[in-house]
C-alpha cells in the first residue's frame, strides 16, 4: 500500500473545521528520511496550536503547506525506520508528536517522526491516554520543572485545558503549592487533581484576586492570555525572583502583539517588572518518556474530555474551539 486515509485542508479561512475534507486512500504515505521512523497512528489528540497557526492569515500562506494534514500528537506502532533510526523497534508502540512543517500531521493512517520526539509506551498504558502527551505534557514540563523546588507556590493561568491539567499534576508532583483559574464547572476536576487553590475567573476579577495574596508566587504559568495585564502586574503577586512563563494566548495577530507588549515594553514604560518567557516547547525523547513513566506509576493521570471517530475529525475541532475543553480530545484513526 502506498496511500493511505487523511484528513486536509488547502486553507483554513472561516475556521479550519468548515476547510478540512477526508482524503480516502488518496494520500501518499509519507516517505521517511535516514534518521526517522514511520508510525501507524492508532490515535491522535488536539491542541489549539492545530487550527490557530493555519487561521494566522498571511503568516499561515508562509508556514502552513497546502494542502495540509492538521495534527502533531498521537500514539501508535513503528512499521518502519530510517538506515540511522535505531533507537525503537519495528512493532514497537510510541507515542509523541509529529514536529516538522511539511504538513503531513497526525489526523492520517502513517505518519513519519524523528526519533527525539516520540518516546516508548510504557506497559500498561491506555492508547488514549499515551495520545495525548505529547505537545501539552511536555509543554507543561518545561513550563514548571526548571523553575521550581518543593514548597514554591504556582500559579497556573488556565487549570482544566489540555496544558493545564498537566501543569496542575507536574507542579505537585514537585512538591508545590498549585492555585489555578478555571471555572466553577471544572473547579472539582482541578481539585481532583491537585490543585490547592481555585480562582474562579467567572465570579471574581483574577488580577485583584492575586494581588490580594500578595507576592508569594515562584512561577506564574500563563495557558491563556487573559487578562492582557495579567503579566504586567505580576510584581503585585510573583516573588522578586519570580518567572512568568507565557503558554497561551489569543489566535491571530493579537498573538504576537500580546507577546511583543510583554517582552519588549520596559518597565518605566509600562511594561512587567518580572522575568518573562514565551514558552517554546522543545522536543526531547528522555522527558516525553519520563512524563510516560510518572502516568504509568499513577504519579499522573491522563484527563480526556470527549473521544471521536475518525470521520469525525471537524466536529472534534469544533468542540476544540469551544474552549470549554476538560483536558485533551482524542481521535481514534485506527479501528480496534
């Protein structure tokens, strides 16, 4: 077999979900250089990052090939690898996320990978729950574990999403004290999973709910972008050796004037008073196996908010946008 079922989109104008369309056996599988290995993937899951990049208008004409298969996580079985890919076995189950930009993502049959962005799936561990690692669990990862010790106190802009509820288990993991924003409708699954303190961003004005608490923060942790302020009055709560690490923020172009207001607009002119860091995820197959090894333990527990079939895949999107999401969404490409 040469070809294989895909879902694409030649442009994602007015939403990438009314843009996608299923390719039956109409797309090659991708071919895999020296140093990467084919994967089958038996489930992907979403991240905003799927459909914000696309809809980026002239930036996404730039980035974005077309036509486009959308999807960077996913779990699945290794049916073939480079002459220099030797890390993983043939038939062997990994789990991971696909990183390049030639737009052959994860909502496909086969996808190819380089070796430092897919780990081995632990023994024991659910396809669903290993799918949904990759971008936010990592994600998360190196948004808390360089900045903490035990005993710090975190706070976590956007508790329940894909990243959040990541974040929340890996801060406690560590040993710190875990006050997030969510609404009252996930404040229980928040607790459930070890966050000490709920703001609800509903009822309350999150800013002053901070500065009220004073600066006893280490690392504030931003999966939203909302308030804007929010990083320019973080003196008000994070410690004079406090970080703010930005994940999240609004699609479009407000992306990346949120991000430039905040890392470019001096203090004495309005600007933050703390460090400030855009999270860029960076790959790394020790740390994806890690976060495998902390769920296999039950250190950490998969949250999954809805699965869908694979013909599925707009709805699954739409449900994404909502951001209303409790975790991650998962699609089944594989049939059990």
């Amino acid at each position: 077999m040469s070809t294989m079922k895909a879902w694409q989109f030649k442009t994602a104008n007015g939403g990438i979900e009314k843009n996608l369309f299923l390719s039956d056996a109409g797309v090659d599988i991708p071919k895999i250089t020296d140093n990467e290995v084919l994967v089958e993937v038996y489930a992907a899951a979403l991240n905003p990052v799927d459909y914000k990049l696309p809809e980026m208008g002239l930036l996404a004409k730039v980035a974005v090939p077309s036509p486009c298969t959308p999807g960077r996580d996913f779990c699945g079985k290794v049916v073939k690898r480079g002459s220099k890919a030797n890390s993983f076995e043939v038939g062997e189950m990994v789990f991971g996320a696909y990183t390049a930009t030639s737009g052959h993502g994860s909502l496909a049959q086969y996808v190819s990978v380089t070796e430092e962005t897919i780990a081995s799936m632990p023994e024991g561990l659910q396809v669903d729950d290993a799918a949904g690692i990759g971008v936010a669990g990592l994600t998360a990862y190196q948004s808390i574990k360089p900045y903490v010790k035990d005993g710090d106190k975190v706070f976590i802009n956007g508790g329940s999403g894909g990243t959040g509820v990541f974040c929340i288990q890996i801060a406690k993991l560590l040993g710190c004290h875990v006050t997030v924003t969510c609404s009252s409708a996930n404040a229980d699954l928040c607790k459930s999973i070890g966050a000490d303190e709920i703001i609800d961003y509903k009822l309350v004005d999150i800013v002053n709910a901070l500065q009220e608490k004073g600066q006893v923060f280490k690392l504030a942790v931003d999966n939203v972008g909302t308030p804007a302020n929010l990083y320019k009055v973080s003196h008000n709560f994070l410690a004079p050796d406090g970080q703010f690490i930005q994940v999240g923020a609004s699609s479009g172009i407000g992306t990346f004037a949120h991000v430039a207001s905040n890392m470019f607009v001096p203090s004495f002119l309005g600007g933050g008073k703390r460090k400030y860091r855009l999270e860029i995820t960076k790959f790394n197959t020790e740390e994806l196996a890690e976060i495998g090894k902390w769920m296999k333990e039950g250190k950490i527990q998969a949250v999954t908010d809805s699965t869908f079939d694979f013909n599925d895949v707009p709805k699954a999107f739409e449900k994404l946008r909502t951001g209303r999401t409790k975790g991650k969404i998962v699609v089944h490409v594989k049939k059990n």
